[in-house]
C-alpha cells in the first residue's frame, strides 16, 4: 500500500515480479476527492429551485432545466477517469463487449454473446432485453472505451429518468410544479440511486426509468382518458426492453391499481376501458415479439437458474432498514457473514414525508372532512378536466396504499416461508430473489405523496418542516454520491478491460460442466494430435485448417 502525498494527473503503476504469466487486471485504488464539491452543488442547485417555486410566473421551460441539471449532477461521480466496482458492474461491461463484437461480425439482432465464459459464449441477449446496451455498444465499435460508454449510458439514464419522471408527474397531476418535486423526490431515491451506483443494476435502473410513464398510462386507462392507452404501450415496451423481472412485479402492482380503483372503471365505460387495455396490451406484445419469442422459446428449455433458491425470508429487510439515514458498501466479493444489504433503503425523507402525509389526513379527518376519501374516489373517475383538491387527494391517497404495500412485500414481516410453501406461486416469484427488489414501486409512489405533502407545507407556510423534507432528500443523496465516489475499488479507465472476463451463466442446462467451459473457453479440443493453422474467430463463429 502506498499514499500519494500530492494531486497528479498521470500514475503509472509498474508490477516486478519472476513470474511471466501475471497481468494485471485491475487498480485498487481510494478516493479522497473532497466531499464538499457534490454538498456545494446541491447547495446552488437548492438555491436556484427555492427562486423557482418563489417565482409567480409559469415557465415549463425552466422545469426542464432543472431536471436535466439534476440528471448532470447525479451523474458526476462518473466523470472521472475510473469506474468505481459495483455488484453487476463485470457483467453489464461483458453484455456491452459482447454486444459490439457480435454487431461487428454480423449478428442483429444479437442472440449470442461471443465474451461470455472465457469466449465461449452464452445467450444472455435471449435471456436479458439489451435494447438499450446497443448504445455503448456502438459507442465501442467507434473507438471509446467499454468503461467510458458504460458511464455514457448511466447519464442517459439519469436524463431519461429526470424528463420522462417530470413529464408522467406532470400530466398525472395536470400541475407543473408538483410534477416536478415529484419528480426530483424520484430522481434522488436512494433505492433508485442504489441501483445505478452499488449495485451496478442496470436493467432495474432502465426500468425504473418507464415506472412514471406506466404510472400515467394506467391512471389515465383507469380512471381518466382511456383513449390514451398507447401510453401504456409505451411504458410496457419500456420496461420489456430494460429489466424481465420488473415486468412481472409491474403485473403485480397494475392489478392491485385496477383492484383499488374499481369505482372509477366500472362505473365509467367500463367495457371501452377493458377494450383499451386490450389494445395496450396487445400493442404491447406485438412490439416486443422481436424479444418475447426467443426467449419464451429459450425459457421453456427447463434450463437451470443460478441463484433461483435465494431465501426470500432472509433476504428481506427489517422494518426500521427501510428508511435508515446510513448507508455502507462493503463490495460485490465479501464474506458471507457480512450483510450486504446495509445499503438498501428508502432513506429518512421518505418516511418523514409518509407521516406528514398522514399527519395531514388525520388533521382533515378531525376537522370534519370525513367523507373526503370517497367523494375524491368519485372525482377521480370524474371527466371535469380541471384538476381538483379531491383529485390529487385521491392521487396521494393511492399512492400511500400502493408504497405501503411495496414495503411489506419487501419487509421481513411478510411471509415468504408460506409462500415457499406454495410451488406454484412460489416459481413465479421466487426468481425475484431480494424481496426489497419491490421498493422500486415504493420509490414510485412515495415520491408522489411526498411531492403533494412539500407543497401542503409550503402552502401552509411551514417552511421549516418542508426544509426539513428537502434536507433529508439531499442528505441522502449527498451520502449515495459520497459512498461511491469514496468506495475503495476501481476498474483501470485505461487498462484492457477485455481482460476482465466474466464466468457469470445464469441460465443453462443442470448436467453442463460450468468450470470445463470457463477453462477451455474458445480453445479447439481434438481427441488426435493435429496441427491448427489459419485459425481465426469472428464473433461466434470460428474457422482454422488442421492437419494430422
């Protein structure tokens, strides 16, 4: 170990050692960057939103604005010239490489990846929507490094989430300005944040991405305009092509959004509403049948799913690691014995803006108000166009149900054991592996409860407890970013990343010798003695002239 006693912009490391056969594959290094650079940005960033919401005019442009700073902001960790480790991290870059070599020697739409298992390859783009990993693929076949596209794709995400988070908000809301605190809370969850920085998950983090718009699509098929159902193709396509196991939990929470609005479907044409969900749905289907067919037809081969007999039970959180302030990393490669959850949270914002939430409800309750759920229920269904107090209500309301049930389905006070019990049920949802995998929808619909209860404390002129709101957001955020820009292991931005190989399969046939196919990788065995010449590989495919 060694300590650099000055800033440098250039470090060579040179590896003496008698053995001829050591690479070097990657530095391990730590940052002590300062940590007041992020807390001095979201200080400027706060200022020019507190100016925002003082100022009287309605300027939509500015929105937009913020929400692409924000999007920056959240993506400056990245802009250096290493790429911190993260529990995925190995994968996605191998998905990428494979996806540019495979492009390169003709494959498309890619079925094979040629990197995986030593350049054995694997199937992981039947197995896993790469739609979006085509862009850092492309990226490669230009010239730029794997690490530097991969940190592309994240300020795209970030940027995605920050405009399609703002525009679904919006229009849900018919508000500007609630569309975008609600917005911004979603933006800087710190299960979304989670995702994109330690975890490296990177098809949860595109998925998240579409959770708003589909928010949108189905209160509008719903409760309000169902003409608009394309909306809800939209999201779909969106989330087929980001993360599968989304997929099914986003079935899990439009049933129970259907189940818990029925007096606004079913008491509105309900028949050009079930219609309209048809046509979403097939739309849906037809436009990602491109994906959907191989990997249907690839799924039902019965392979083996590494990691499927995860202990749901276990895996869940306590309660109070739900919306605990402090979060710590120890590393995708650690001791069991640790637990490498301490990191998943929805952090203090969310729970102090849940209780200000309910803190409100009792409060019109008391004074009188009780008939307010059911006459806002009626609202919602209503066709007025004009957005009501009773509409956003109801709106909140749904909103504080549904991310009440996404914490219980992650927390430890579930049964899962029971569910195990079940087989049937049990095989659909026991892929999902991490329970807390559901705080993806808490993040969703608690950033909606949390945008209504600022601008009731704004309105109330209790700008203490709103600042106390946005402190805590930004405390946390301030600690996602800190943690990974702090974390001790970093991928060389310039070494030869295609060194680092991956011995990931997730799905394959139970009798297949794993560690054979990771030893040989690309190598040509023969039971004869042969001489190989003329021996060349283009993506999957592999040509050689041999003699005896």
């Amino acid at each position: 170990e060694f300590e650099l006693e000055k800033t440098t912009g250039r470090l060579v490391l040179i590896l003496k050692t008698k053995d001829e056969s050591a690479k070097m594959k990657y530095w391990i290094l730590q940052s002590y960057s300062s940590r007041s650079d992020f807390l001095l940005l979201f200080f400027l960033f706060a200022g020019v939103l507190f100016l925002l919401f003082r100022s009287e005019g309605k300027k939509q442009w500015q929105a937009w604005w913020i929400m692409a700073g924000a999007g920056i902001i959240l993506t400056l960790p990245y802009m250096s010239s290493v790429l911190m480790e993260g529990d995925d991290l190995s994968f996605h870059l191998e998905r990428i490489m494979g996806l540019a070599e495979a492009l390169q020697s003709g494959q498309f739409p890619v079925r094979l990846n040629p990197c995986f298992e030593s350049g054995y390859g694997f199937s992981s783009s039947m197995m896993y929507p790469e739609l979006f990993l085509y862009i850092p693929a492309v990226l490669c076949i230009g010239g730029v490094s794997v690490s530097t596209a991969y940190k592309f794709l994240l300020l795209c995400i970030n940027l995605a989430t920050a405009g399609i988070g703002y525009y679904s908000f919006r229009r849900v809301f018919d508000s500007d300005k609630l569309g975008l605190v609600c917005a911004l809370f979603y933006l800087v969850n710190p299960y979304r944040l989670v995702n994109m920085y330690h975890r490296a998950a990177v098809g949860e983090a595109l998925a998240q991405v579409f959770l708003p718009l589909l928010f949108w699509g189905v209160y509008e098929l719903v409760c309000w305009d169902y003409k608009k159902w394309w909306v809800c193709t939209a999201a779909a396509t969106g989330i087929i092509q980001s993360h599968i196991l989304s997929v099914e939990m986003c079935l899990i929470f439009v049933a129970l959004f259907v189940v818990l609005a029925i007096s606004c479907w079913w008491k509105h044409e309900r028949a050009k509403r079930m219609l309209a969900a048809v046509k979403a749905g097939v739309a849906a289907a037809g436009l990602n049948m491109w994906f959907l067919i191989p990997f249907l037809d690839h799924f039902r081969d019965d392979n083996y799913i590494r990691n499927q007999a995860t202990d749901m039970q276990n895996s869940a959180l306590d309660v109070y690691e739900l919306f605990r302030m402090a979060v710590k990393y120890y590393g995708p490669y650690v001791d069991k014995s640790i637990n490498r959850q301490e990191f998943i949270t929805l952090g203090g914002a969310v729970l102090f803006g849940v209780l200000a939430y309910c803190f409100y409800l009792v409060r019109n309750y008391m004074s009188g108000q009780k008939d307010m759920l059911s006459e806002s229920l009626e609202s919602a269904g209503s066709h007025t166009g004009i957005m009501t107090d009773k509409r956003i209500l109801w709106i909140g309301n749904m909103s504080l149900g549904l991310g009440a049930i996404s914490c219980y389905l992650a927390a430890r006070c579930f049964p899962w054991n029971t569910v195990k019990e079940h087989d049937w049920i049990y095989q659909m949802v026991g892929v999902i592996q991490f329970p807390w995998r559901f705080l993806i929808f808490a993040a969703l619909f608690f950033s909606a409860v949390m945008g209504i209860v600022l601008l009731e404390l704004w309105k109330d002129k209790n700008q203490a407890a709103a600042g106390i709101l946005v402190g805590l957001a930004v405390f946390m955020t301030f600690s996602c970013m800190d943690l990974y820009s702090m974390k001790p292991v970093a991928l060389n931005g310039y070494s030869d990343v295609m060194d680092y190989r991956n011995s990931v399969m997730d799905y394959y046939a139970e009798d297949t010798d794993v560690e054979h196919i990771w030893a040989n990788g690309d190598t040509v065995v023969s039971d004869d003695t042969v001489t190989v010449s003329d021996y060349e590989r283009k993506g999957m495919s592999i040509s050689f002239s041999y003699s005896n």
